[in-house]
C-alpha cells in the first residue's frame, strides 16, 4: 500500500465528504429540519445545510442548500465549528456557520419533510445523525460554560 493513499485516521481510500449547515436562531430558539425518507440518513433531525460542491465555497454551498430545502436565502456568518466525524463507508468534515434568514422570510419544508423550531432543551426530542449530534452536543455545552 502507497501511503498516500492513506488518510491520517488510518482509513484508506475512504471518500472524504465536506458538508456545510447553518446555526439560526430566533428568539432562543434554533432552527432543525428533518431529512427527508428517500435520504442518506433518513428521517433525523439536523441544522439545515448541505454538501459543498466542487468549485464551491462554504458560504456559497449553504446559500444554495438552505435555499434549497428552506426556500429562504440566508445570511452566512462567522464559523462556529469544524468537526470530523466518521461513517461507514465515508468521512464527513462537517462546518457549521452562524446565518441569519433574510428579511422576511419564513422557512418551509421545501426539499425536507419537516422544519422546527426548538429551544436548546428540546434537543433530546429530536433524533440527530451522529455528526449532527456532536453539534447539538458542542452548542449545549458551550451554554452551561
């Protein structure tokens, strides 16, 4: 084996996936959308964003992602986090940002089955993949600090 086929978790050949997903609060409460049943992890729970395509930058994959399952343009922010979680199969990168909704607009479930509206100890009412819920796991705890 080539050792530059090898990642630096010991993983070799593991397609490496960087997703991009929006922290957007509104009067403490933070908004999740539920994945839809034809997904990849079907059915959970998850800050809305999506995959960041070639040639594309982070603000601009979640522009286009929130848009896109929301039907609402977003306002991309500061980085809030950066984590790496493994699957079967693949490593997800996963980027969180700040955003705010632009004016006037109310999220929809556009391209997702449902959009809630949940308060930090609503959390555990909610099923999150396991990158998702380290997130949700982070945010939390950064509160009680």
């Amino acid at each position: 084996m080539d050792i530059s086929d090898e990642q630096e978790d010991g993983f070799v050949n593991r397609p490496c996936i960087r997703v991009v997903s929006g922290e957007i609060v509104k009067e403490g409460r933070y908004l999740i959308a539920q994945r839809r049943k034809d997904a990849v992890l079907p059915d959970l729970w998850e800050f809305p964003g999506g995959r960041v395509r070639e040639g594309e930058t982070d603000p601009q994959a979640l522009q286009r992602a929130v848009d896109y399952r929301l039907g609402c343009p977003v306002d991309v922010g500061d980085c809030v986090m950066e984590l790496t979680h493994e699957y079967e199969g693949y490593t997800l990168i996963l980027v969180v940002y700040r955003c705010e909704l632009q004016e006037g607009c109310l999220p929809e479930a556009a391209n997702v089955q449902q959009v809630a509206w949940v308060s930090p100890d609503e959390f555990g009412d909610y099923e999150f993949p396991g990158a998702d819920q380290r997130t949700v796991d982070m945010l939390v705890s950064s509160m009680v600090d």
